[in-house]
C-alpha cells in the first residue's frame, strides 16, 4: 500500500453542504492534524477545546476513522488511491483541509493536485506565514473582516465568518471590498460543488473578493 505521506484523502459525497468531492485530511494522525492548526484562535487546547467544528467535531470521528482503517491496510488513503476509488469520477473538486490547516500541505503535492485538474478549495489561517505559498489556491480564513481587507490588500481573496442569522447577500468592508455570503446560506439547494465561489485566484476577485461564511 502506498505510503501516506502528510495527508490522507478520500472521496466525500453525502455532504449535504459542499457536495460531491475529494477530500484532504491533513495529518496521519489525530496529533498531527491538530498540530497543523495551533495558533488559530478557534481551535483552544484539548482541555479547553476552541469552537473548531472540524478538530473536535464530527469530522475528527471519520478522520480517526480512516487512520485506524490505513493502521489494518484495509484502504489507499493517499492522493492517488483517493482518485482510484472515485471510479464514477462524481468528484466535483477538491476540498483541501476538511480537516487541519493545509498550510502543511507541500509545494510538490500542490503541484500533484492542480496536475489532477479538478477545481479547488481550501481555507488556511496561516496566509501571511506558513500557508504564503497557498495564495493562489486558498482563500485566507479570516479572524475579522479589519483581516479580511488585510489579506485582499495582500493579493488574498479570504473568508469570515458570520452568525447563523446574518442573511445579508452582499454588503462591503471598511475599505469597500464586497462581501457575498456563501450562496449555500442564501440557498440551500446549492452546494460547493455547484458554485465553486470559493475557488482561488483572479476570477472572482472583484465580484467576491470576501467570502462571508455562516458558523456551524
């Protein structure tokens, strides 16, 4: 079985929110994974967890899932396996960090996914530091929308998140960026895989340069 090196990914179709997938789960182990995101402000400590849906949330259970699943040999959990089991190609893009921060994702697996040539998403807190190399296939996941402007200035299209009754479709920033709430929570008969708003790069950067996201 092909050795995993870093991440671990698996088709993820039965997400009602983002849709049909490939998705990255950073880390082969659980303290791995965790390790990708200290420093973020809502993952807190295994004591006194943060409000991280993903870290201590049921996302964490499949990923525990999956390293015991690889630790008996009984699945591929790397890029190429995830890509082999997606046999009726339904993958629609791929999700980077459905857990953990891609930030540790390398220069070279970057290049082994965008080779694959599916859209991409993905979220990193760590835009001005570990994660600089990501600019133009992540979007900077933003503390504040004071940040979010930040990161736009910088070249970044980013994410905030908002309350689960902000409902405002479009508004603007202190320095006028527009602000466009996930068309998931203006509509939830559209997934991800459907809008691909949050796919990186110039395409969407005047249009969408901040992407408001709905907390969990």
């Amino acid at each position: 079985m092909k050795k995993i090196t870093g991440s671990m990914y698996a088709p993820s179709y039965t997400n009602i929110k983002t849709g049909e997938c490939i998705a990255q789960y950073v880390g082969q182990t659980r303290q791995e994974s965790i390790a990708t995101c200290e420093g973020c402000e809502l993952l807190g400590t295994v004591e006194e967890k943060g409000p991280c849906y993903s870290q201590w949330g049921t996302v964490a259970w499949s990923h525990s899932s999956m390293i015991r699943s690889h630790s008996q040999g009984r699945n591929d959990y790397s890029f190429e396996g995830a890509i082999q089991r997606d046999k009726k190609s339904k993958a629609q893009f791929i999700r980077l960090g459905a857990i953990g921060d891609p930030s540790a994702t390398s220069k070279k697996e970057i290049a082994k996914i965008r080779k694959y040539g599916l859209p991409v998403i993905g979220y990193t807190h760590f835009w001005e530091g570990r994660g600089s190399h990501l600019r133009d296939i992540c979007l900077a996941s933003c503390g504040s929308v004071e940040e979010a402007d930040l990161a736009v200035a910088k070249g970044w299209r980013a994410t905030i998140i908002v309350p689960k009754d902000y409902d405002t479709p479009v508004s603007f920033s202190p320095k006028n960026n527009r602000i466009v709430l996930c068309v998931n929570a203006q509509n939830k008969k559209f997934k991800c895989a459907d809008c691909l708003l949050c796919v990186a790069g110039d395409r969407y950067m005047a249009s969408a340069p901040i992407i408001a996201l709905q907390e969990l």
